[in-house]
C-alpha cells in the first residue's frame, strides 16, 4: 500500500474526529474493535477469536476504577466474495465505594463483501443490554449516626429511588478494511454508533434521563518498511453528548522468528489520549496468542491526585486459525 495513501486516511479521520467519550475505554482499543465498531465483527485472520482486557486505573485514590471485558466473534457463513460473522461482547467497570457499575452484554453481526483482491467493506449490527447500579449499603449517611456512633440498620432517609436499571440498546457501524497481497500492508477505517434508540438507565426513576448517543472513529495503519519490521499507526475519537476523547499513536512492530508453529513477534508503541494521558505499550504475539500491557501515565490537571499514575491495561487474545486449503482463486486476505 502506498504510504500517502495511509497518512491520507489518517488525514481524513482527524477531520472527522472533531465533529466527535465514552461508556468505558481502553488504551488497547485496537484489541477489542467490536467496543468500538460492530462491524469489525469477523474482520480478522482465522475463523475464530477471542479476546480478554482488565483495565485498573487511578489505584492512587480512593475511588479505583476497574474495567473489564471479555469478547468472542467468528466467521460464520463464507461466499466467494461475502462474509457473515457473529460476536458476544461482554463489559463491566466497578468504581467507588458504592461499587457503582455500567455492565454491558449482546450480539453483533456483521456482513463484509470484498472489493477487488485486496479489500473489503464491512456493515455491522448489535443488540444489547445495559445495566447501572450501585449498592449504597456501603455508604454512610447522616442520619444513620446515632450517639457519635455509626449504625447501618438506621434507615438513610435518602430518596434514591431504583438502585439499578436495565434497557435494550441499539448499535450500527461501517468498516472498510484493506490487505495487500504481496506485504503486511493494510488499512482500517471505520464508524461505529451506539445507543441509537437511546435507552433509558436510571437509577432515580427518572424516565427522561436517556442515554445519549455515543459515536465512535477508528483507523489503524501497517507499513511494512522491511522484511521483518513494520511501522504502525492508530487513532480513535469518541464522543458521547459534550464528552470527547481522541487518542493517537504509533509505534514499530518486529518479527522475530518465522517459520511453522514458530511465529514470533513484538510490537511496541507510544500513544496519547489528548489532554489526558500518555500511553505506552507492548505487544507479544506468538502464533495464534497475542498478550499486550500498556499504562496510562496522567498529563491532566487529575495527576495532582494520582501523582501522574493512571493505570494498567492487560489483553489477552487468542484466534483459530484452520490450515488454508489451496485454492485458484482468493478474492481477499481477510476472508
């Protein structure tokens, strides 16, 4: 691919990005693409794949933020140049004392159909379920002190209404992937848009609080400059009502050792969520097993409470990949 044609797409996506954080948020993003788009749904090497992230950040104060998620998609009906492919994505963050939580479980489905030998587009689909809670029986309140002393069977007098809520939620997106034939070189550009019939998750039983639309750009970039090494590149730009996020890096990948059951690569990168954090991270691949660790080191004015310790970020993902049988003709690399 040429490269002018890989800075243009990143070009284009930072003119897009502004009109542009999210429910939850990883700094691996690119490890779990379904968070972000539905329609990177089967857009991978293999036949299945499964992915894990554990995210532990700002363990510095008192109100840790825990984020996890667990994602599995597979290709599930193949053509000469369509595709068929289906996920589960599975999230949850816990923060606070009152272990305040946003869970979210559903299906994607996707269907790609290849341009030429060397491309795809991809349009993507997701029903879900989300949920909101907390549990207050770990908070203290003021009329449960009675004589200096602290006792929780006294009733809080607190209006909180519901402690949970649960609602169906509605997602869409488009990709378009490229793969050369002749070199690693590829491309990812896509738009993923979530909670579009905006669902209504209150814990206050307020039925007008729905939740907004959040809408998602992803591109991702590889150049291969040598026979073993290639350069990498990444942007993500999320938005949900007036919160934005845009998080850009880049980095080098190296393989090590070739050859059959003999697959080894590292990738290492240095990314930055704008007015936020600074991101490094590295990844090892060997075969079919990928496991990556990035951490957040705060740049805000929030590094005055965390002394600039945002957190940690592990991923585990894991594909099959079925020995290929030989054909005359092979319309494109991601199929």
């Amino acid at each position: 691919m040429n490269p002018r044609i890989l800075f243009t797409l990143f070009g284009l996506f930072f003119c897009f990005a502004p009109a542009t954080a999210q429910d939850l948020h990883f700094s691996q993003f690119y490890l779990n693409p379904m968070h972000l788009n539905p329609a990177s749904t089967g857009v991978f090497q293999g036949k299945w794949r499964v992915a894990g992230l554990y995210r532990s950040q700002w363990r510095t104060v008192p109100v840790a933020y825990e984020t996890y998620s667990v994602s599995a998609d597979w290709k599930a009906m193949q053509r000469a140049k369509s595709l068929v492919s289906f996920g589960i994505l599975l999230q949850k963050d816990q923060a606070g004392d009152a272990n305040l939580s946003w869970g979210q479980g559903g299906l994607n489905m996707s269907v790609a159909h290849a341009i030429g030998k060397t491309s795809a587009v991809s349009l993507g689909f997701g029903l879900a379920a989300v949920q909101r809670s907390v549990d207050i029986s770990h908070l203290k309140f003021r009329n449960q002190w009675a004589n200096d002393f602290f006792d929780p069977s006294l009733p809080s007098k607190e209006p909180f209404g519901r402690s949970s809520g649960l609602a169906p939620t509605l997602s869409t997106g488009l990709l378009w992937h490229y793969q050369a034939l002749e070199s690693r070189n590829q491309a990812k550009l896509g738009i993923g848009v979530f909670h579009i019939n905006r669902p209504v998750v209150s814990l206050g039983g307020i039925d007008e609080a729905k939740l907004p639309v959040r809408s998602a750009f992803f591109s991702e970039g590889v150049y291969q400059i040598r026979e073993k090494s290639d350069i990498v590149a990444f942007a993500a730009a999320q938005s949900m009502k007036s919160t934005k996020e845009i998080v850009i890096g880049g980095g080098i990948r190296q393989i090590l050792t070739t050859g059959l059951a003999n697959n080894t690569s590292v990738r290492a990168t240095l990314a930055t969520r704008l007015g936020d954090a600074i991101i490094p991270a590295v990844q090892l691949e060997r075969n079919n097993w990928l496991v990556g660790i990035s951490y957040d080191w705060n740049t805000s004015k929030f590094n005055e409470a965390t002394d600039g310790r945002g957190g940690i970020e592990i991923a585990v993902v894991w594909r099959v990949v079925p020995v290929p049988v030989t054909k005359v003709v092979k319309c494109c690399p991601v199929f």
